[in-house]
C-alpha cells in the first residue's frame, strides 16, 4: 500500500472529491487493500460517500472483492453486501450498485459470486426499502436464494430467531408490509424443500410459507429462548443467594444482562405475536379474497385489478365462511400455512 493509496482512503473518509478524483489517476491497483483488508469501495460504502463509489465503479472497482484476510473471506465483507448491511441511510448506494451490478452480472460467475447474486433480494428485503428490494428483484419475482429461502421467509426468520430490537424489527417489517402490498403473492410462496437453520434443531418443512414457518416453527424456538433466559436468571440468582449467606457481597452483572436481555425478548415476542403476524395474515386473507374472486366469477378470468369492483354476496359468503373455519380450527390453520 502506497502513499497515494492512503491519501486516496482518507480523502473518501472526507468526502472531498477533487482530491479524490485526482489521487484516482495515481494509483495503479484500484482494488489495494488497507492493513484492515478494505479496498477503497469499502471505504466509500463505509463512509456512504456515493460520488467516490461512483468514480471508483468508473475505473473498475469490484464489488464483490473479500478480504484478503482468510478468517474475513465472506460474502458479507463484500462491499456490494455490505452497502445493503448499512440499511436504508445507504439507499442511493445500494442503487448505484443495482446499476452497476446489471453491467457485469455476467462476469460474476464464481461460487462467491453466485451467492452474492442470490443474497442480493433476501437483504434488500431485510435492511432496505421497497424501491430498492423490486430494483433488486428484477424479473425474478420473489424467487429464493441459494438455499431456497424467499426474501419474505429469510426476513421473517431473521426477526424471530435472531432480533432483540423491537423498534428496528418494526421498522423492518412496515417496509415489507410495503412490498407485499405491491406484491402479495410473495405471502403465499412455499418453500419447495425441508430448511434446516444452521447451529439450531430447527428444520422448516416443504410447503412452508413464510407465515407458517414463523408461527409453528420460528416462535417456537423462540420461545424456547425466552425460557431459557428465565432459567438462567434465576440460576444467578440462586448463585448470589449462596454467596450472600457466606458473607460475600457480590455484584452479578451478568445477571443484570441476562434480565436486560429477557425484557427485550420478551418485548419482541410480543410485537411478533400482537402485531407482525395479525397484520402479515391480514394480506394474505385479501390476497386470498381477490383469488377466490378470480376463481368464482365467469367473466374475470385472470385480470386481478378488476377485483376491487366485486362485492358479491357469493364471494363474501364463501370467504367468510373459510375465515370462520380456520378460526374454529387450528389443525386448518396450520395446514393452510404449512
């Protein structure tokens, strides 16, 4: 690494184009990495300077370039990934690489970057907004990624095992509330074969849809969680009990995270419950309404925009009446969604 290479990730940090323009002439590697093992890209999506991803993309910056650091080679240290990781500060970002990706996508043809490619939908989805998520999408629909997971069914995994921020897990979801209101039909994708969550004794069965697998999989384990926390809280309790009687005096942190941790659990479960999954089942109901529309009325065929039109008694009558039966049976439910 150079001296013009430093000077050239310093003047990004600072947004300062002319120099930036100007140390780009010097240089001969565009793609050097610092001693952090991050290219100038990197630092331009760190930084969400745009105007230098841009010049940088002009001289053949990659998107996809890993660190060279073996521990650090994921895709996810890729920049292309990582502008997404960044969320919806990052969105002008994320479309200039969109733009660029459509030029070189047939370039990208090793395995990292196939799974680059495949990854793309899923965070778009989870860290992004509904401009962004049907950019990325393309033509392609709610198609899954690598391991057959839809966009739809990676974010809604992602929130029920893994979140503890109910705020940020809303915020998500009000953007995919947005995107299944222009696409609907993505509720309704099912998984085309068994998923098993790495590191958990977790497996989402074929015909899954995104719904089902969080309400009769996802929770579960979920909950499972939240016990789990319980145990350990009053295990050091116990603990601090035992040490008190033998004159000891101590200070647990640990049992202060442990409870600060089962308060936000807890916290997101009941968003989850409460509000994600009645408002995620109130879309796919009227999709629902608007197929059985489609499929009762003679004239209508496959022209879904004509739905709104349509309030027949028949049509009502029919509906409620499944909406009545899954209500009164769960095994319904759940085989509806699974």
């Amino acid at each position: 690494m150079g001296v013009h290479d430093a000077h050239l990730v310093s003047a990004i940090k600072a947004h300062d184009v002319d120099a930036t323009r100007l140390l780009l002439l010097k240089i001969s590697n565009i793609d050097f990495q610092t001693k952090q093992r991050r290219t100038p890209l990197h630092a331009a999506v760190q930084h969400n300077n745009v105007g230098a991803a841009a010049m940088l993309l002009e001289r053949g910056a990659g998107m996809n370039v890993l660190p060279m650091l073996k521990s650090e080679q994921t895709i996810r240290q890729s920049p292309m990934l990582q502008a997404f990781q960044l969320g919806e500060s990052h969105e002008e970002m994320q479309l200039l690489f969109l733009r660029e990706l459509e030029a070189v996508r047939h370039t990208w043809t090793s395995a990292p970057d196939q799974a680059i490619i495949g990854t793309i939908p899923r965070y778009a989805m989870q860290y992004s907004t509904p401009l962004v998520f049907f950019d990325a999408i393309g033509d392609s629909g709610g198609e899954g990624g690598l391991d057959g997971l839809s966009p739809l069914m990676h974010t809604l995994k992602e929130i029920a095992l893994f979140s503890t921020d109910r705020a940020h897990s809303a915020k998500t979801m009000e953007n995919v509330f947005g995107m299944l209101d222009k696409r609907p039909a993505m509720a309704w994708e099912r998984l085309k074969a068994p998923f098993t969550v790495p590191g958990l004794s977790l497996v989402y069965p074929e015909g899954a849809t995104a719904l089902g697998m969080l309400v009769f999989h996802s929770m579960q384990t979920r909950r499972k969680t939240d016990m789990d926390f319980v145990e350990m809280g009053e295990r050091l309790l116990k603990i601090q009990e035992q040490m008190q009687y033998g004159g000891y005096s101590p200070h647990l942190v640990h049992q202060q995270t442990v409870e600060a941790d089962r308060q936000k659990n807890a916290t997101l479960v009941t968003y989850i419950n409460a509000e994600l999954i009645p408002k995620m089942f109130a879309r796919m109901l009227r999709a629902m309404r608007v197929a059985l529309a489609m499929a009762t009325h003679a004239r209508l065929g496959a022209n879904a925009g004509c739905c709104a039109r349509l309030g027949t008694d028949v049509i009502d009558m029919i509906f409620n009446g499944l909406v009545r039966t899954m209500a009164e049976s769960p095994a319904v439910f759940k085989e509806m969604l699974c």
